[in-house]
C-alpha cells in the first residue's frame, strides 16, 4: 500500500448570533477510511458539498484533520515532491503574473531543485504544449492549455501520488476527452497512483479501478469499480447511476 486511511474526520464549527457561540459542526468529512495501492487509480465520486475536496486537502496535509489518522509509505517520504494535485479550475490555480516558463519552474524552486530548460521542454513535450507558449502569462492560454499547463507542473518532481480533483469540468467534452485520455497515457509511462475526484460516475469509470462513493461526508460505497456499476448496493450510487444511463 502507498497509502491508508483510517476513520479520517473534518468538522468545521458553526457559529450563531453576536457572541459567536457554538451551534454544532459541519461534518465535511465524516470517519472516512481506505487504503490505496502503488499505481492504483482510485476514483472518489459525490455530488458537490459530499467532502470530496476536502479529503482531497487532507491527503496533502493542506489542512488539519479533526481527527483519525493519514499512513504513507515510505514512497511518499516527501510529501511534498512525492504526491501533487490537480485541481478543478485550471485559471484559478495559476498565479496570473507569471508566465508558463515560471509557472513550471516553480515545483523545482519550492524544494531548491535547479533546472534547465531540458527539463522545462520534456514538461512540454509530456503533455502536448508547444515551448511557443513559455511567455504566455494564464489568460493568454486557453482553457485546454491551462489545465496541460498544471498537469505539467504536478508532474515536474516525478511524484508517485497524483491527486486530480474535478480536473475536467471547466472543460468542453472534446478537450475533456483529449484531457482524460493524456492522463492515461501519463500513468502508464510514470507508474504513478492517482485518486481521481468528479461527480461525474461516468468519468470516473473511464479512468478508475476502484471507487469510493461519498455522500455527505461519508463513503456510503466502495469497491471495484466495474463490480459498482453492474451491482450498486446503495440507494445514492443507484441514483447517480441512472442520472448517467
């Protein structure tokens, strides 16, 4: 395993009236567990408000957990070179004063890598942008540049994790389809696990091998994916099957 989680929670405190007193918890993320295998792709699916980018936030320690418990291995000793995300809307994830070449140099300098313009170029190569964009601040791209863009960053240090959260649905169905396929393609030639997150079931077919089902916080289903979609135990994961049939 690359990773386990075991009885993982997020509550976030509601606050009512002048004083500010206490009214009970936002349960984001409510006694969630599961484990992930080395090059596994592990699809996390939920209508938005389930918790499926908060999880997501506390894999990557980008927020604190209320309580439970995160495993790595020993491959994700770095957390930070060794896992990266990817997240929905590509413009939003950019800083819009630098340009690509910036853009992608930044994931080298945050852990005080140098390189060069080689590494920049198979970046580009690896997700199908010319080096004619280098200068191109974010608003220059378009959306399907932008979101290759921070696929290109997320895999600059080699990482083992990708963590792709709703990274087709600012995407038009032809670029979506050009997205997904590319990021097959990238997993077999890295090896990496990804835990891919969408409301989208059918999306999340296409890519996963298992899945986990959340609905107000919670998995209500999990399993192999192929085996969900034929025998779905849930009353949720029945509705978000007909909605796609």
């Amino acid at each position: 395993m690359i990773l386990e989680v075991k009885e993982l929670k997020k509550y976030y405190p509601i606050e009512r009236g002048f004083l500010k007193t206490g009214a009970g918890f936002v349960r984001a993320v409510d006694g969630v567990s599961f484990s992930l295998a080395e090059k596994e792709t592990l699809g996390i699916v939920g209508e938005s408000g389930c918790g499926k980018t908060t999880l997501a936030k506390l894999l990557l320690k980008l927020i604190a957990a209320t309580s439970g418990e995160i495993i790595f291995s020993s491959k994700l000793s770095h957390l930070r070179k060794d896992a990266a995300i990817v997240f929905q809307d590509p413009l939003l994830s950019l800083d819009p004063r630098m340009n690509l070449r910036d853009i992608l140099l930044e994931p080298f300098q945050a852990v005080g890598l140098k390189t060069d313009g080689l590494n920049i170029n198979r970046l580009l190569e690896l997700v199908g942008l010319s080096n004619a964009l280098l200068a191109r601040l974010p608003r220059q791209l378009s959306g399907g540049e932008r979101q290759r863009a921070c696929i290109a960053r997320a895999l600059a240090l080699s990482p083992k994790l990708l963590i792709l959260d709703e990274p087709l649905s600012s995407l038009d169905l032809i670029i979506q389809k050009q997205i997904l396929e590319l990021l097959l393609k990238l997993k077999e030639e890295f090896g990496m696990a990804y835990i891919f997150i969408s409301h989208n079931i059918a999306v999340v077919k296409k890519i996963s091998t298992r899945m986990l089902v959340m609905f107000q916080g919670k998995i209500v289903e999990q399993g192999a994916t192929d085996e969900i979609f034929s025998h779905p135990r849930s009353g949720y994961t029945k509705k978000l099957l007909e909605a796609v049939r």
